[in-house]
C-alpha cells in the first residue's frame, strides 16, 4: 500500500505496546484520497486535491484508555506514537474510578472493497468535472416565476483505505470510495429570498452519478423554492394531522432516535459535546414509539454512503433494530460501551480518519416502510399539513425536543392537499413524535449526510432515512 | 518533534517540485503537536495527543487556472507534483486574482510552558491546576497545543510562524443541572484560565440547582446572552461578513449596505489577528498577506466584509489579509465591551430570560438570516432584575441581523473562548438584547 509495508508498521505498534503494557491495543493505517471541485453558476471556480494519510494507535494500560495519531510513517514515528498513547493511557488511569476494558466477542480477519463500475480514480479531474457540468446544466431552472441568484455545485470524492489490526487478533483491510454531491440553489421573488442546500452521496464509483438525479433534485428544490417564495401563505397554529415526507422522516430519526441510541452519549462519554440522551432513563423493552415504528441502523446497505463491512474495532458490522414495533431493542455499541452494558459491541466503532478515536456513531438509520401509499397516507387526514423538505432543524443536547421547519409544504383538507404554506413549524418531543405515528410508508428513501461528534470534532459519512408517515394530533405553528 | 528545521525542508523540496509547473504557487506547512484531555463523570474518558504535518498548496497560472490541496501526509513531494500537472487542464477561474507578494511579518508568540510540556521536558499537571477534585460530576476537555508554519510562495518569499495554545470547556453538573463555560487563550498561565472557566461553569450550575424551576412560554422576551451564546451568534453573524458567504448566496449581509448603520450602536465586533491573548493570533494569511485587527461592525456601522484577494477582485473590493487557503476567515473575534457589571445587567434586564450556553444554531434561509438555536445548561427567569427560576432547554428563533440590531448593552467583562460552537476564538461580553423570540416544544 503507497510503497509502505503497512502491516510491518502496525505490527511493530502492537508489540511494542503490549511491551510496555498495554492490556489492550489497536494500530489502524487510514488513507483518505480524492479531488474536490466547485462550479459557481456552471464555472469551475476552484479545484483541489486532498490526501490525508496516517497511523492511529489506541491502547488501554492500568484501566485507562490513551490514543495517538502520527502521519510520520516510519518506525521512529510509529514508536513515538506508541509511547506518547502508552503515557496518555498511564495518565488516564490515575484518574479513573471505572477502568476501561473491552468487550470480549469475534473480530474480523477480512479484506473487503466496494466494486466501482466506473472507478474514480479512471477518470481525471477534468472529466469528471465535465460530467458534472453536463447535468448541472441539463437543470431547467428557468420559467418557474422566480429569479436564480446564485447556483454553487460542490464535488468531493474520498477514497478511503484503512488496515487495522487489534492485538487480539483482528485484521481488516478496506477500500471504501465515496462521492458526495452538494449544492446550494439562492433564489428570490419580489423581496424574499431563499436558498435550499441538498445533497446527494453514495459509496462506489462514478457510476452514482447516472444512478442519482442531479439534474432532477436541482429542478425539484427550484420548483420547492418556488413554491415558497410565490405561493405559499401562513398557516394557522394549532394541534393537525401530519404527513412528513421521506426527507423529514430521515432527519427525524437519525436525530431522535440514532443519536440518543449512542452508548457512549447514554453513559455520558459525549455530555460536554454531542451532549446526553433520554435514553437513559429507558429500559430495554420499554415503548417509545407506536406499534408501526420499527427503526434499523445498518451498515451493510450496499452502495450507501455510511456503508462498511467491520467497524474501526474489527467488529462485524450488522443491521442494528433500535427500535422494534415501537419498543427499545438495542443501543448501538463499541466494545467499550458493549463491556460496561455486558452485551458487546455490535460493531457501531468509527473513526473519521487517522487522526480520529473510533467513537460511537451511526452508519445508515432510517424507518422500516410500511404498505401505504402517499395518497393513502393523505387522503386518512381530514385537517393537517403534508411537509414535504425542510431547511432549519435542530435538536436539544438531551435529543428530547426537537425543530423541523418546513421549506415545502402544503395544507391537508379532507384528504386532498391543497395550497402551499411556508416556514411550517414542527417543534416536538421525541415520544410525542415517535408515538403520535399511525401510518408508514412505503416510500423507503436514504439521504447522505455528515455526521457530527466527537473531540476532536468528527464529521462521518451517513444516512438518514424511511418512508412517508403520519402524525396524529400533533402542535404546528 | 516538529522543528522548523524539517518543516523548511519540507516546505522547500514542495516549492522547487512546483517550480517550472506553476506560475503562482504557495506552500503552507504547518507541523502541528497537540494533547488532549477528554473528561466525563468526572474522570478521564481518554487522552490523545497529535504530531503531524499538514500542507495546504495553492497552484496557479495567470491565465486564471487554478487548484487547492490539503495534504495531510509526511511525504508530500509525489502528490504536490501530480497536483501541479492538473492545472493546466482545468479552465480560468472567475474567482482568480494575481497571487499577493507576501507583507506579513514572521512570528513567534510561544509560552515556554506548554512548549515545554508538548516537548515531554517539563509536564504540566492539568488536572492539579484545573483543580479537577473540586468540580465533581464534570465533562469536558483540555487542549495545548503549539503550532509551527512555515509559507513560501512563487515570489521567492518565506514567512515563520510559531504559537502555542491553552483552549477548552468544562460543563459541571449539579443535581440534574448543569452549566458550562470554555476558554482560549496563547498563554497556560498556570492554568488560570481554565479555573476560571470551572467556576463560571459551576456557580452557573449551583445557582440554577438552587433556583425552582418554571416553565416559560413562546413568546417574545427580553434576553440576556451570555458570551458563550453571544459568541456563538457573532461567530455566526462574521460568517456571513464574509466574501465568500456573500458570493455563494449563503449570507444575509448586503456589501451595497457597508458603510451604514444595519446593526444596534451598542454593537463593536473586530477580526482581531493581532490580539496575542487568543489563540488565532498572526502576523500574515494563507497568502502572506500581513494581518490588521480591522472593525466588522462598528457602532453598528456596518464596515468590512472579509476578503482574500480573490473574493476581494470579484466583488471590486481590496484584501483584508484574512486568507485562508480558499475561503476568507476570521482569526479572532473581538466584540467590544460595555459599562454594566453582571448585577447592572441583570438589572438592565429586568424582566426575561437569561441563556448561558447554546448549540446547533441552524438556518432556514441564508439570505434572510432566520435561523434557531437551542440553549443547553443554566436557563434563567429573572423578573425585576432577580434570577427566580431556571427554566428547560428552550430555543431563541428570531432573524440574525434584526437580533444584532436590538442589543441594548453590553457588558463590562468579556471571556476569550473557544469551543465546538465557536470555533472561532473570541473575546466576548454579555450581550442585552431588547427583544428575541423564544419557542419552546
């Protein structure tokens, strides 16, 4: 790999650690290739390359955890590593009452990749930047009775290559390549202006960009900023029916559900950053959410972006049911947290690159659809709202409450959706929300996102998704 | 050990590889060590430290053809190279500007301290001089950290620069309340300004555990921000001040409105890159352009939007010297203070809310600056100038710019921090704002 031997490298971590002590140890090479680019109004104003390649070493000694990072790839630098991670951990554990010990359970010895039709490193820069252009400019943003300001298009693409080995016997070698597809669309009408970001990413070639519409989710969001800005009205407050769209769902549960799932946030490993988690005051079994919510964080979702095969502990990765039928079912787990509950690690580990702890993390999370139709869904509502995308959003530290505010939405009357309305406000509780369901979808959607935790912060590659639901009798403003 | 010795050579074998490939170019390599200690429950949940060598490279041609890398690599000669042959396939930027002769100055602005510590010659003891034992249930974090940079570009010039930092934050819990404070300063100072953000943090948390709690309603109110939550908006609100922000349609700042007054005349924000107490001290940007402390807002004047020479040329205005590789940034943020104490400020309140920490500041549209942002830690109701109750998380949702324009008053003290939710660091006071929404679920 890169002329390196690796395995060499990560060999020399783990024994020198266990030399020096180390109950536990873990040595993960990380490499992160790829170009960038962004187009302002269809021109390429900058172009770039990034390369982030380098060595993390995590170790347990007298019960207290140290991690090091070092892109200096030689023995010298591997062993400074090791030493300054050994003294990290010896004066953790000075400060300890609960020593940090590792779940026992299998770890991986694997080597896996994701195919890519088109491989991203077949094309030049140029190229590819001329397949973005091309569908950037197939958009017809014009003749919806609004002014675009401003189109920016961002491409990322990372190709991401890691060997770890535990000192217990995990190896994994990987290859994941990721694209990702940004762009900001800022219109106006009259006096209003407005803008709607979107995005769209996948794991695998450049293949995803035949696979996902660009060119249709710029013609889609200009039609919703449309909407916004030139025929949408007020709504009047009051407690409706509601009717969320695949988007809404995705953001909903990834931030209700998948965040206060987090071992480490319920144990209080994240309060002074990602913050806490009513979770913890739940039991296993207890309802949260009605008999239709069923909630699955997995990450062997072929060709998603949050997809890998064994987390940055060597566990095998599996669908985790975080919630079945409404009820709690599992929390996600590394082997840290997975020691403390007495259940293991269900293989959540991840780290964003080799200057990362693996810490907790969602990869794909989204509801389990249902068997209804949209119409069937809206035509079940006699007075509501049916949002469709959303812009703001935030959530509590304890995920307890939490604010969605409509972009594109419309009013329901009589199970038929009638005018726009704008600037919706959905700000709710998480067992309000989850247990004011009585429909799902079968409309199952992910959408790409970056995921943020950690300290350093880290921003990880993820789904959120579902399918359409309904609300019943819940407060909107 | 990352000495300015491997840098230069580095940096150096960078330069002559892009010689003869690129007309412009400038090498930043910056070697960074760091360590920190991460707290939850009151113990340490781990301990990392840093040493590494990062590269950012701008390559241009004065066609305008133009390309950004970020290497985070030991060995940076192959890619820097193969990146400079990309160039000229690429075509002109619109956003291209002739590279800027380097006018920084060099620097160094190290404290022995932690130098020392960073080095393994003298350790500090952070939990000892945080007084750790004190503060119970406590989460958070400590961070030094010493920063070497070296810039070399195709004019043939160097430029050094050299600082440590001492940044964190601390959320001390009491009782099912909590309150958090952060701090950011060039110097460890024995380890001052951490104790002092531990204290904020705890007397904020055993004021509110003393204090009933009530419930508030949606409404309108009278607000008092603290600065860790007046950091962050005004973190939010120089964002948008920003060259790049106005040319991406993701800001609600006009530059046709510079030069007058869109904000309250109680309100004084300056990019300070000369101030040497915080932490983005320097003396040259990513394009060795010299840095000056220069008002964003003065009085309420809108005065300067911060441009590197490219967003500088497309919208006709001149640098800033707040490069950063790509994108203009701030180095410090200084909001100037007031006259009122914390007592006249309160007092000053009267009747509303008082919010001490925030996070996840969102927008629903850019360009109109309507955003939200949810309080986390101590709440207070204060009616007659008097906390009486400490309320749940609740959100202030208003639009940025007519918040900024209803500050009534600042406070005398001001706070140099840093923390996820003001990653830039800042020197802030509390901020009185007349009137703010406030939702609640």
């Amino acid at each position: 790999m890169d002329g390196l031997d690796v395995e060499r490298l990560l060999g020399l971590a783990l024994d020198l650690a266990g030399s020096m002590g180390a109950s536990y140890a873990e040595a993960r090479y990380h490499a992160l290739h790829g170009h960038q680019a962004g187009l302002m109004d269809g021109r390429v104003f900058a172009a770039g390359y990034e390369e982030t390649v380098g060595l993390a070493v995590r170790v347990i000694v007298d019960g207290g955890l140290g991690f090091s990072a070092t892109n200096r790839l030689t023995r010298e630098g591997v062993e400074e590593a090791v030493r300054r991670a050994v003294a990290g951990a010896r004066l953790a554990s000075g400060m300890l009452r609960r020593p940090v010990r590792m779940a026992p359970g299998r770890l991986g010895r694997a080597k896996y990749s994701v195919s890519e039709r088109r491989p991203l490193e077949s094309l030049g820069l140029e190229e590819k930047l001329g397949m973005l252009r091309e569908r950037v400019g197939a958009a017809g943003l014009e003749g919806l009775g609004i002014e675009i300001r401003r189109l920016t298009v961002f491409y990322q693409e990372l190709r991401e290559r890691k060997v770890l080995a535990t000192m217990n016997g995990g190896y994994i070698e990987s290859y994941v390549p990721r694209v990702l597809v940004g762009y900001n669309i800022t219109a106006s009408s009259g006096g209003s202006v407005r803008n709607r970001l979107g995005m769209l990413g996948w794991s695998g070639g450049l293949e995803g960009l035949d696979e996902e519409d660009l060119t249709g989710s710029l013609e889609d969001d200009a039609r919703s900023l449309a909407v916004a800005l030139t025929r949408a009205g007020r709504i009047e407050p009051g407690r409706m029916d509601v009717v969320l769209s695949p988007e809404l769902t995705g953001i909903a549960v990834h931030e209700s559900i998948g965040h206060p799932s987090e071992a480490d946030r319920v144990l209080g490993r994240e309060a002074a950053q990602a913050g806490l988690s009513y979770w913890s005051e739940l039991e296993l079994g207890d309802r949260l959410g009605s008999e239709h919510v069923t909630v699955v964080d997995d990450p062997t979702v072929p060709g998603s972006f949050g997809f890998y095969l064994y987390d940055d502990e060597a566990v095998p990765a599996r669908p985790r049911f975080l919630l079945l039928e409404g009820r709690v079912r599992e929390m996600l787990h590394n082997r840290e947290t997975g020691a403390v509950y007495g259940v293991g690690s269900n293989g959540a580990a991840r780290a964003r690159d080799y200057k990362s702890e693996p810490i907790v993390r969602m990869a794909n999370t989204f509801v389990q659809p249902g068997d209804h139709s949209l119409e069937e869904l809206v035509e079940g509502v006699r007075s509501g709202v049916y949002i469709r995308k959303y812009m703001e959003w935030n959530i509590d530290d304890y995920r307890w409450a939490a604010r969605y505010v409509g972009l594109e939405a419309y009013r329901i009357r009589n199970g038929r959706l009638e005018e726009p309305v704008r600037d919706v406000v959905l700000e709710i509780t998480s067992p309000e929300f989850w247990g004011s369901i009585d429909a799902v979808g079968r409309d199952l959607r992910l959408y790409p996102g970056f995921c943020g935790k950690g300290e350093p912060m880290q921003a990880i590659p993820v789904t959120m998704g579902g399918p359409s639901i309904r609300l019943r009798g819940v407060m909107v403003r | 050990m990352t000495g300015f010795e491997e840098l230069e050579a580095l940096a150096g074998e960078a330069g002559r590889r892009l010689h003869g490939l690129a007309e412009e170019f400038v090498v930043l390599a910056r070697g960074v060590e760091r360590e920190m200690l991460k707290l939850a429950r009151g113990e340490a949940s781990v301990v990392q430290s840093w040493n590494s060598i990062e590269f950012g490279v701008y390559v241009a041609r004065r066609d305008g053809r133009l390309l950004f890398t970020e290497l985070s690599t030991s060995s940076p000669g192959d890619a820097v190279e193969s990146v400079a042959r990309l160039v000229e396939r690429l075509e002109p930027s619109p956003l291209y500007a002739p590279l800027p002769r380097a006018t920084g100055e060099s620097y160094s602005l190290v404290d022995p301290a932690i130098a020392r510590h960073l080095s393994g010659e003298e350790r500090l003891d952070l939990a000892h001089d945080i007084e750790l034992e004190l503060l119970g249930d406590v989460a958070g974090m400590a961070s030094l950290s010493r920063t070497r940079l070296v810039l070399l570009n195709s004019h043939g010039e160097r430029l050094r620069g050299d600082k440590t930092a001492f940044t964190g934050y601390l959320r001390v819990f009491r009782g099912g309340r909590s309150g958090q404070w952060s701090w950011a300063h060039t110097g460890y100072d024995g380890g001052r300004p951490a104790r002092r953000a531990a204290q904020a943090a705890r007397e904020l948390a055993e004021e509110c555990q003393g204090l009933p709690a009530e419930r508030v309603e949606p409404g309108r109110y009278r607000v008092l921000l603290s600065p860790m939550v007046a950091g962050n908006l005004v973190d939010e609100l120089v964002g948008m001040a920003n060259g790049a922000s106005i040319l991406f349609g993701m800001s609600f700042i006009r530059p046709d409105t510079i030069g007058e007054r869109v904000f309250s005349e109680a309100l004084t924000i300056v990019d300070a890159p000369r101030d040497a107490s915080l932490p983005g001290y320097s003396l040259f940007d990513d394009e060795g352009v010299a840095t000056r402390d220069k008002a964003v807002v003065r009085r309420g004047v809108l005065e300067t939007v911060l441009h590197n020479s490219k967003t500088a040329k497309a919208m006709g205005a001149e640098t800033t010297g707040n490069a950063g590789l790509l994108m203009p940034r701030p180095f410090s943020i200084v909001v100037e203070p007031g006259d009122l104490g914390s007592d006249e400020l309160l007092e000053a309140l009267g009747n509303g809310v008082y919010v001490t920490n925030n996070w996840y500041t969102r927008f629903q549209s850019y360009p109109e600056g309507a955003f939200s942002t949810v309080t986390r830690d101590a709440v207070f109701i204060v009616r007659g100038g008097r906390p009486v109750a400490c309320t749940g998380r609740i959100r202030i949702a208003d639009r940025l710019g007519e918040l900024f324009s209803r500050v009534e008053a600042a406070g005398r003290e001001a706070w140099r921090l840093e923390w996820w939710e003001i990653p830039v660091p800042s020197l802030v006071p509390h901020l009185l704002v007349g009137e703010a929404g406030i939702t609640t679920a």
